[in-house]
C-alpha cells in the first residue's frame, strides 16, 4: 500500500462511494467483541502490519534449525514464512520470497487448513504484487479466521490495487472494527488519501502512531506516513519534525531518510538531500531510494552518478522479476519519466494496467501514451485515474502534461498549479517543467 478526531471522509465522498460506516465514523463506537480464533504467530502478526522490523539474520537461522528437528511442524514452518518476509522488508533481498513461499507451501502440505500459513501466501502475493492472488487467500483466510482482523487487511489491500474501492475501503472498515490497531488505522488512513481527505488521513495516521505502543520501529514507520501527509498539506516544518523524530527514535531508518530527502528538497537543501537519499539507498537499496537518488544526481548536475543510478534501477527490477515480484506498473512509470523505448513502455503499462487496475494503474497507462505522444488516447485515462477526487500532485501533472500535449494549455496550467500547491517539489524531475510551464 501506499500510501496515511475528526476522522471522516466529507459527505461528498462518502455519497460517491457508499461507504457507510467507514466514512461515517467508525471510531465512533468500542470495537467488536468478536471472538478470535486463537493467538496468532508474532511474527504474522509482525508481517501483516504496515511496519515490521526486528528480525534478525540470528532469528531466522533459529527457525530454520528448529525446522530441520521437526520439519513437519506446520506453526513453525509458517512462523518461518512470515520471518522470511520481514527479512525481506528489511534488507530488501528479493531472494527470501522464494524461501517464504517454500516454506508455506510445506506448512499448507502438512496442513491444508492452516488459517496463519494462508494468511502467510496471502500477505506474500501481496509483496509480489500478484493482487487477485492475494485477493483469493485473503477470502481463503477470512473462512478460516473468523472474528479476526488480519485477513481485512489483505483482502482490502488487494481490492485496493484492483481498483475495487468501495470493496477496499468496506473490508479495512470492517477490519477496524473488529480490532483498532496501527495496520487498521493505516489502512483507514490510505483510504482518506485516496479520496482526497488529507487532514483526516493524517489524524487516522496520529492514532496509528498511537497504536505503535512505544516501539521504535512501528513510531518511525508512522511518523514518516505522517510526514508525508503533512508535506501535501504545506506543513514543511511539521514534515521536517515528525522525519527528524522518526530518525531519532530508530537511527538511520531508511524510510525516514528518504523522507527526509525529500522534505530537504521541499525546503530548498538539495545538498543535504542528496546525502539524506545516498545514506537511504546505501542502507537498503529499494526502488524508491536509488530512482530517487539517482533524479537528485541529475538535478544536482551530476550526470554520471545519475546514470549509474539508473543502472542499478534496473538492475533491482531485475532481481524483483527473478523472485516472482511484478513490477510493470513501477518500471513503465520510470522508463516514461526517462523516455525509454516509449513503444515497449506503453506495451508494458497496458500490461501493468490490466493486473493493476486502479488509479495508479490508470496513471501509469497515461503516462506511458503521453510520453509515447499519444495524447489523445491518454488524456481521458489521465482524468480517470482521478476519479476518487485523490490529491496526488504527480496526478495532476500527469494529467496536465497530457492535456498539453493534447493542445489545451490553459487546462495545462490548471493542472500544473494544483501539482504544485500541493507540494512545490512534487517530483523531483518533473516539478522544475511544471513551474517553467506556468512562468512561460
């Protein structure tokens, strides 16, 4: 997921989306007496939240020995499936999702019905983007586990990927009302996000910060979605604080460092944003950290470091693709961002599209036909993928990239500001072209 009291959607949004309860206060009431179905697995619980950390190499060598004594044991095998994910998480090393899977499929062998293993394969489609996969363990999960919240959050979040929102946001309702915690909030947060309610994003982000208990690294977790709410909403110095309070409470998070980044970048500090971003990407390099840090290289001018940046971009989506991780959606928006093969991007976006169809989905597919110089087919997707009324900023200057290449500069502007009222340094590629745009 992406990516987030006063906690409802505006009525507007909740008549659009008949989302009863979620928009319409579901913190309003103590949550469901429910019963549970037993005491889930730490680390299941760990996988499925928003934030995980603290497994260690040692950790995992422990299961794996407590393994190889009794490799029939089904809760153990599962206990290992959901360790290799957070490994994964925490180091970004592809490599573990093939050892997750591995041990999964032996726990489900030893015992079909295994509710947490289940929910394991759900939670592991996820992370390889293999949405109605995920979608169909997380109803699998939701048979097994009644009365529990975690399968929710896998359900919701796959309906969320496949565009189907008020599915979504109806299961991280029901998810939260059964059990408040940092994963319900958040995803309640993401869905005040996505339909353009930021201020209360942010407030459903603060009782997820709430609900992280003191632990440092659930706090950072939050505390960076917090920041990047508060950015949208033009409060640099309250994002600044909130980067800066992550890092001092899990020092050198890679997440908050790359946050900090950015919000260095908003406030003019290219220099610090740029070693912010290195010290991120040096410590876990993910997509989002080196493509980052590579667009801050080429706005710093320093062109060679930036193309080796690129280099390494593909590099890790080709280490993604070998270990089953799908990442059409994420390589067709970079390679339109550079005007690679613009042919083959767009093949690639249809193709991410169809398994992701939502508004980023959308988004990407535009983008792709624009950068292609395809306009008018992109522009009515552009306006799609702004159908929830979302205030992403890369929306709008996606949108208005498109209705200028279409010829309509005067929609071209409209869209532009709004980018960058949203956030001055939207992109750090592309936010220079809009404020040209708008002073040409």
């Amino acid at each position: 997921m992406r990516r987030r009291t006063a906690l409802l959607v505006g009525s507007a949004t909740a008549a659009a989306l008949a989302v009863g309860s979620l928009v319409g206060g579901v913190f309003a009431g103590p949550p469901s007496a429910a019963p549970s179905s037993g005491p889930p697995p730490a680390l299941a619980e760990r996988a499925l939240g928003e934030s995980a950390g603290g497994v260690t190499a040692t950790t995992v060598l422990g299961l794996e020995a407590q393994v190889r004594r009794t490799p029939r044991d089904p809760d153990l095998l599962t206990q290992l499936g959901f360790a290799y994910q957070l490994r994964w998480r925490e180091t970004a090393d592809a490599s573990f999702l093939p050892l997750s899977q591995a041990a999964l499929d032996r726990a489900v062998a030893v015992q079909p019905g295994n509710p947490n293993a289940v929910l394991g394969l759900g939670s592991l489609a996820l992370i390889r983007h293999q949405f109605r996969r995920a979608l169909v363990y997380g109803r699998r999960s939701q048979a097994l586990l009644p009365g529990s919240a975690r399968p929710y959050g896998v359900v919701g979040d796959a309906l969320v990927e496949l565009g189907r929102y008020r599915a979504a946001f109806a299961a991280f309702d029901r998810m939260a009302s059964i059990r408040p915690s940092l994963a319900s909030y958040a995803r309640v947060a993401y869905a005040r996000e996505l339909t353009g309610d930021l201020r209360g994003a942010a407030a459903a982000m603060h009782l997820a910060l709430e609900a992280a208990g003191g632990q440092p690294e659930p706090m950072a977790w939050s505390l960076v979605e917090v920041a990047k709410l508060e950015l949208l909403l033009d409060r640099r110095s309250v994002a600044e604080q909130d980067v800066r309070d992550a890092l001092r409470v899990f020092p050198g998070y890679p997440s908050a460092l790359t946050e900090l980044a950015l919000v260095e970048l908003a406030e003019g500090r290219l220099g610090p944003a740029v070693s912010a971003a290195s010290r991120s990407a040096d410590a876990v390099p993910t997509l989002q950290a080196v493509s980052l840090l590579g667009a801050l290289f080429d706005r710093a001018g320093k062109r060679a470091l930036a193309r080796k940046q690129r280099a390494t971009v593909a590099i890790i989506e080709r280490l993604l693709e070998a270990n089953g991780v799908r990442v059409d959606l994420e390589s067709a928006v970079f390679q339109a961002d550079y005007g690679i093969r613009p042919r083959d991007t767009v093949e690639l976006a249809r193709r991410a599209h169809e398994a992701r169809p939502s508004i980023y989905g959308d988004d990407a597919l535009a983008w792709a036909l624009s950068r292609a110089g395809r306009c008018a087919e992109a522009l009515p997707i552009a306006k799609r993928a702004l159908r929830l009324g979302t205030r992403d900023p890369q929306l709008f200057f996606h949108l208005g990239y498109a209705e200028g290449c279409a010829g309509d500069a005067n929609a071209m502007r409209v869209s532009y500001r709004q980018a960058l009222e949203l956030n001055p340094e939207f992109s750090v590629r592309w936010a220079p072209v809009a404020r040209a745009a708008l002073s040409g």
